[in-house]
C-alpha cells in the first residue's frame, strides 16, 4: 500500500519505510482498505499508526514522538487524554457503560450545552455528526411538510446517501453531484445546490420555497472542509431573515465550528441564531457524541410522530465526556487562548512562506490553521482542482521532523497546545521548506 508523495521524490526524498507503512500493509488484511474512515487514506505518505496520545503529542509504533495537529480530525479540543475527562469517564465506567433508559447524565449535559448556545431550548442526543444532520433534516421537513434541503457547493455533512454531494466535485448547476459510487439517486434530488456566499441566489430560491418544496437551508458558516471561509458580512443574516419569511428551517452544521471557533459555536461567533444546530466532535472532546439543539416546538415534533431512535444515543459514557469537557471549555479565557495560538502559529509559518518563497499561505479561524496553496502570487480558491502536491510533500518532510500533519493543508489545535509547541512546530516547519526548496 506504500504510495509515492506528490510525484516528487527528487526533492521530497524517498519516505523511509516505517512500523506504520508494514502495519497498514498488515491492516490492509483484514479491515477494508487499510483504514476504518475512508479520508484516512489521504493522510501523507500513509496513515500513522499509533501507539499512545498525551496532551498535544502522540507516539507512533516506532516510538517516534509528533506534535499532533490531526487531534482525531477536530474533537481533541483538550488534547490527548485530558486528566480531568479521563477522570470523569473512568469512574462513570465504574458505574455502567448503557443503561438503554433515562440517567441524569442526559439532562445535566443537554443543561450544559444549552447554556453555552444562544437559541436553544432542547436537544436531541446522537452518536456522529453523520447521525445529528439527518435527524436535523428530518425535523426540518415534518415541520414544513416539504422535502428539499438547500446546501452549498463543498459542503460536507457526513455520508449518507442525502448529503453527500457537491462535495469533492459539483457539476455546474443546482442539482446535486453525487460523490460516491452506489448513491441513491433519488436521495439526491431533494438537494438544491448553491455557491456559498452568494446572497442572491441562496434568497432567489427562497423566496420560492413553498412552490419548490424548500424545508431547509444545510449550511456549515465556515466552510471547515472547504478551505475555511469566513461567511461574507451580513450574508448569514440575509440567509436568516429569508429563511424566516419563507418558513424554512435554517439548520447550522456546527460538527466543526461547534465549541471550538467560540462556545456557542457559530450562532455566538456570528450572531446569527438558526433554528436548528448540530454538534458532535468538539462537543465530547474525543469520545463519540453528536446533538441536534433548537427550540422546543421544532425538537419536540419527536412527541408527534418524528423518529429519533439510536442504542447508544445518550450513553452515559459519552455524555459523561461531554459534562467534563464543557466544564473545561467553559473556564474564562479558553477561547481567547486558542486565538492567540492559532494566530501565532499562522503567523510564523506565513514568515517563512514568505521568507523562502514556498507556495502556501496560511489563514486561520479559532482554532483552525488553514495553509492554502498559491499560484503565481495569487491565493488559489479551494475546490476539486487544487494542486495539493507541495502540500503532500511537506507534510511528509515534516512528518520526518516530528509533526503530524492532515491532508489538504488543515491543522486543528487544542487547549494543550503551547507557546513550546508552536515555536518547535515554526521551526520543523522551516527546516522542511528548506529541505524542499
Ligand atoms: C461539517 C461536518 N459535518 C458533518 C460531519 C460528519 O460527522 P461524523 O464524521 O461525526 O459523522 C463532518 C465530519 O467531518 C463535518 O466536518
């Protein structure tokens, strides 16, 4: 399964072959693929194997010792084995893993989370960010009696058959562009597919909702899968206000931005509050719990004969993670701290993109570090025709130099990553342009 980096090999230099290269041979066996999501593939020159994570660090099979960016592609908003999340979960384990009824667990966590985001009255428990959508699209249709959800042209809400589109490649147009083989087809055909940012067309569409059968707006305000974008001003207003005239459901996909870009996610960070919002990673801290919130006329449509259903919805063990990590989160200063990070380190590795003349720029929001490449001195926009190769090739160079990197330029910190580690990281990071040029 060992694969070339970039087609460069001259100035990347040839990959060593390590512990994890053999065991994704070795996994390749028995698990499909190699990998037990399929974007873990994509991870450069392979996907690490590793052997134990503390704060911001995590050991692979060889011992070798990374600052960690990939934080579990975004939950690990505490870092690696945070000792008071740990804590909290191993004595809920003393004390039962599922009870498959009520525990107090549910509603002090769901107290939590509506205390930290403006607009909610009630929330629905899930598992994965995939799970929380789909329940949040359900809502929004029973409560219009219409069918079709608005998203926008690389947005990525999860794999099911409804919502994946228009992601890793969009065919010109509003109709939906599958992106994966054995997609329903006619699961896509509820989606109208929109450019982000552009009021005019997302208000055009609405101002027809009833006729075309529009229940609601998907939209991840900040673009996380796609290279990062801060919506335009006043554009998530506009998209408010005519949603509220038409009567369609504005759902918030917040699996990213939820409790990391702010503690009230989007909805705080951009004043603008949807009628619905889906968290999950961030939210559990590492352990795998995903929410829909909003208010109590859309959430309780449960009562009426909206199916919410899942075995391990609400799990003590989860919640258990999401009780101590908002705990955390909520201590005065968290988020001014993570922009100050992420700021700094944005900041040092545009001085030296800039000072060696590499072919990056990096932008960030909250805790999200995006390096986009450029061509010819002009920032390229993000989508399916990105050259990612110089990309690929650092990451691999900087792997060699103690950093574990995602695919496609992204870094996500955490409350763990300090002033050492962002200056250790800038260096690692200048001695792998260097070793490129
Ligand atoms: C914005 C967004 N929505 C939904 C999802 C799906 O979440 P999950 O992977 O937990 O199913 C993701 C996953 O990365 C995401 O980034």
């Amino acid at each position: 399964m060992r694969r070339e980096v970039g087609g460069l090999q001259s100035s990347a230099g040839e990959p060593p072959a390590d512990g994890s290269s053999e065991l994704w041979d070795r996994c390749a066996q028995s698990v499909g693929g190699g990998v037990s999501s399929g974007l873990r593939r994509t991870i450069m020159p392979w996907p690490l194997f590793v052997e134990r994570g503390q704060g911001c660090r995590v050991w692979d099979v060889d011992g070798r010792e990374y600052i960690d960016y990939v934080m579990g592609w975004g939950p690990l908003i505490l870092g690696h084995s945070h000792p008071e999340l740990i804590h909290a979960v191993r004595d809920q384990l003393e004390l039962g893993s599922l009870y498959g009824t009520g525990h107090r667990l549910e509603y002090t966590a769901a107290e939590m989370v509506i205390e930290s985001v403006p607009g909610l009255q009630r929330i629905l428990w899930s598992n994965t960010g995939t799970e929380a959508v789909h329940v949040a699209m359900r809502l929004a249709r029973a409560h219009t009696g219409r069918t079709k959800i608005i998203k926008f042209v690389g947005g990525y809400h999860g794999w099911t058959d409804s919502v994946l589109a228009s992601y890793s490649s969009h065919t010109a147009g509003t109709a939906a562009t599958s992106n994966s083989k054995g997609q329903s087809v006619a699961a896509q055909q509820d989606l109208i597919v929109l450019p982000f940012g552009d009021v005019s067309s997302v208000t055009e569409v609405l101002s027809h909702a009833a006729a075309e059968g529009v229940a609601g707006v998907l939209i991840d305000p900040i673009m996380s899968n796609y290279g990062l974008i801060e919506p335009p001003a006043g554009y998530l207003e506009a998209v408010r206000s005519a949603c509220t005239a038409n009567n369609v459901v504005l759902i918030f996909d917040d699996v990213i931005a939820g409790f990391r870009i702010a503690l009230g996610g989007s909805t705080e960070r951009f004043g603008v509050v949807p009628d619905l919002v889906v968290f999950a990673k961030a939210i559990a801290g590492g352990f795998s719990q995903s929410a829909v919130g909003g208010s109590a006329q859309l959430i309780d449509q449960v009562l009426d004969g909206v199916v919410h259903a899942g075995t391990y919805n609400g799990n003590p063990i989860a919640l258990a993670a999401v009780r101590a990590t908002l705990t955390q989160l909520r201590q005065p200063g968290r988020y001014a701290a993570l922009e100050d990070t992420a700021q700094s380190l944005a900041d040092g590795l545009n001085a030296i993109f800039s000072e060696l003349r590499a072919p990056l720029h990096a932008h960030h929001l909250g805790p999200i570090v995006q390096m986009m490449p450029i061509a010819a001195g002009q920032e390229v926009a993000f989508g399916p025709g990105i050259d990612w190769s110089y990309w690929d090739m650092l990451t691999n160079a900087c792997r060699q130099r103690g950093l574990f990197l995602l695919p496609r330029g992204r870094l996500f910190l955490s409350t763990v990553h300090g002033a050492d580690d962002i200056a250790e990281t800038i260096a690692a990071f200048r001695d792998a342009v260097r070793q490129l040029r």
